[in-house]
C-alpha cells in the first residue's frame, strides 16, 4: 500500500484502497497479489543456479484464489492437514506437488493421504514403524527431524526446541535408522522446520548442517526440505532476513553437500509468512473514539476475532489511518470490539482519527484470516484479492446463516406445556 502523492489517497497497484472498503464494506482482508508474486521470485531468483522447490506453507492463507496464484507461480505446496490436502488438489496441485506434514494426527489420516497420493513426512517414530508395517518400500517418505536449534521469534512459534512437540529428535536418529532398515523403508527427504523467525543466515546454517550430518545412511534421498523461518518487517525499521545472503550462504553449503552425497539433490522450502504476511491488510472501520483516563481509544468494527496474533502472539502489527493520511499525529490505543482486552496496537501514533474513519492493519495475509473466529457471534471478514490491477472478491462476508447452520435445535420438536 503506498501513498499517492498527487491525490493524497492509499492505493495498491493503482487502486484506491477506500473505494475498495466502500464496494466490499469492513472489516476486510485485501491481499496484495503481486506481492505475493514479488516475494516468491525473489526467493526464486536467490537460489539461482539450485534445484530449489518452494513449499508454500498454505496454512498461513488458504484461499483457493490464492492457492492458485501460487500454482501459477509455479510453486508447490505444503499442507498439515487432510482438509489442506485436499483444498491443494480442489485448487489444481498434482499429487506430487504437495507435501503433507501433520503433527499428532491419526494413522488413519496418513493413510488418506497416501491413498491421495502425496509425500508424508514423518514426524514420530511409532508412526514411522506404522508407516513400515502398512508399506515398507512401497511408498516414499520424507522424515521431519528437529535439530534443536534456537530461533528467535515468539516462544509459541519456536518449534525447535529440546521440549518441542514437532520433529524426531536429531539424537534419535539412530533409534530411526533402525526402523528404516528393519521395515526396509524408502526415505526420499530430511525435513526440519525450526522455528519461525530467524535472522541470520548463520543460524539457517547451522540447522541446515545438522540435517546434513542426519542424512548418514539414508541412501535414497532425493530431497533435502529445510522448511521456513524467513523474517519479514512488521514494524518500521524490522531486522529482516536477507534472502539472497540466505541464498548465497546455504546455496554453497547445499552444493558441496551434495558433492559428497554423491548426488544432486533438490533444496525445499516451506514459507508461508515470507510469501504472503506482507501482502495482506485487514481494513476496519472506527467505530468510536473514546476518551479514557489514561488513553485515548479508538475502537473499531474488528477484535481479536478477525485476527489473534497481536493478543496471541504479542505480535506488532503496524496500523494506519488511511481516511485522513494528511491529519495530525495523535497517540491511541487501537482496541477492538470484543468482549475481552483485545488491543490490536498499543500507544500508537496515528493521524488523527475520527468515527467513521478506515484504518489499516499492516502484514495482515498470514496467520490473519486463518485464525479468525466466530466468538461474540461476530461474523468472519470478506476477502479480496487485487492481482494484475484488478481488484476481486474471493470470500464473501459470513452471514447470520453461517452462525446458525450446523446447530441443532435440541427444543425444536418439544410439544408447548403448560
Ligand atoms: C507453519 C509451517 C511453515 C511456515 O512457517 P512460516 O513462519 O509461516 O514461514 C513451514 N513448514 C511447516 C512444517 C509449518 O508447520
């Protein structure tokens, strides 16, 4: 989103942001699409010369607009759930597009989705000797290992830490190895996934070279998948990850490891908030200014219902004023409607703010609409998505039907009494 300075307006691609909010209403979510195309090439371009397979990790925004977008990129997929898997295939993914990393799910899912043909990655090692027992060579998998390397970010999206549910622990491998072997199992790919944010490419590094060291033994590997942990900006100023350095670092590491595999490999990848938190905004609408003791509120048609990860997370997501870009800059608290604390900003400085004005969520594409809920009975927001200048509808509003279609009424048949 940029300011037009000629007609002092927020726009995307050309298009007015406001007259967006006014045809569609609020709150909304408008994704950005050639941003989200910027960001893959990007990642694309900085593993030049690599046979690089970018994941898109689909839990951060399922749309299946989106989805799309991401095939016609040329990406591929990675899905957690059953229910992901098959959103993939709905939005036109081939079966070998698609990877399926669940955590804790039944034996029985897994099956499903070797039934549907994609590559499971294993994280447990009694599901690995399930996995044995059902197929032994027949069908190929990939297995997640946790390298417990400390990332930074939030606690809650840490993964790879010594008491982390997520992966098979490094110093298990070669309880691992025997499984393989007894159970004669066909394992195409190591996988990690450490943690959400990391900076510094010394820190891919290091886990990527825990994986490589893993891979002793493993000699049908096709792949090495080191899943995500790319850092995008939320506030001004934010440490990002330098995805060429990213590219450069673990690009030669990549090469001279596969020089002593004996093979080139393919190098994956699994972002999700790299590819699309950016694009995104959540558009609301000030309900009322309220003048508290100790601050000035401005409350809006939104809480925590529409987007979690400020309450959840502590994460900062930077807010805008896009009804009076030119107004002076007051201090607010930005709070929802919810009925529980749920401040989406916190002592921000915004120009000046008046009911009935739109403000705008910043890096709202991942983790955002996905997280949504119905608490209060509150409805989900609509979706657009502005790709190629043109701006379009990809979910409508929820409506009342929606709150009420699965309930069933336990009275509904009771005769009146007196
Ligand atoms: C969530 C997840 C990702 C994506 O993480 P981001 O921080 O959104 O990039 C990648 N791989 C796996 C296995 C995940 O569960």
């Amino acid at each position: 989103m940029e300011l037009n300075a000629q007609n002092g307006q927020y726009e995307i691609q050309g298009l007015n942001v406001l007259d967006i909010v006014k045809t569609h209403g609020s709150p909304l979510y408008l994704y950005d699409g050639d941003k989200m195309e910027q960001q893959y090439n990007r990642l694309k371009n900085a593993f030049d010369g690599i046979n690089l397979k970018v994941k898109y990790a689909c839990k951060s925004l399922t749309n299946l607009s989106v989805l799309k977008l991401f095939k016609k990129l040329g990406s591929d997929i990675d899905t957690v759930s059953i229910q992901e898997v098959q959103l993939a295939l709905l939005a036109g993914f081939t079966p070998d597009q698609i990877i399926f990393t669940p955590n804790c799910v039944s034996f029985e899912e897994i099956q499903e989705a070797v039934e549907l043909g994609v590559m499971i990655n294993i994280d447990n090692i009694s599901i690995l000797e399930q996995f044995g027992n059902h197929y032994g060579s027949s069908v190929p998998c990939c297995i997640r290992v946790n390298p417990h390397i400390m990332a930074g970010g939030n606690s809650k999206i840490s993964v790879g830490h010594i008491g982390s549910k997520f992966g098979i622990s490094v110093f298990q491998m070669p309880h691992v190895r025997k499984v393989v072997e007894n159970h004669n199992i066909k394992v195409v790919g190591l996988h990690m996934h450490s943690g959400s944010d990391i900076l510094d490419s010394q820190v891919f590094l290091q886990a990527a070279n825990v994986l490589f060291e893993a891979t002793e033994g493993f000699d049908d590997l096709e792949f090495i998948d080191l899943g995500s942990g790319f850092k995008v900006a939320y506030k001004e100023g934010d440490v990002t990850t330098n995805i060429e350095e990213v590219g450069k670092v673990l690009g030669d590491a990549f090469k001279s490891f596969c020089k002593s595999y004996g093979r080139e490999l393919e190098l994956w990848f699994e972002p999700g908030k790299y590819l699309v938190s950016e694009s995104g905004l959540l558009l609301v609408e000030t309900n009322v200014i309220k003048h508290g003791l100790a601050a000035v509120f401005v409350g809006v048609d939104a809480g925590q219902n529409h987007l979690i990860r400020p309450m959840m997370y502590d994460a900062y997501h930077h807010i805008v004023n896009i009804s009076n870009p030119k107004g002076k800059e007051r201090i607010y608290d930005v709070v929802g409607y919810i009925c529980e604390t749920d401040t989406f900003g916190h002592n921000r400085k915004l120009n000046e703010v008046h009911e009935g004005d739109i403000l705008a969520i910043k890096n709202a594409g991942a983790y955002g609409f996905m997280m949504s809920n119905n608490y209060n009975s509150r409805l989900r927001a609509a979706e657009v998505l502005i790709y190629k200048g043109e701006a379009r509808l990809i979910r409508k509003r929820e409506t009342m039907d929606d709150i009420v279609r699965n309930q069933v009424d336990f009275f509904e048949s009771e005769t009146v009494q007196q």
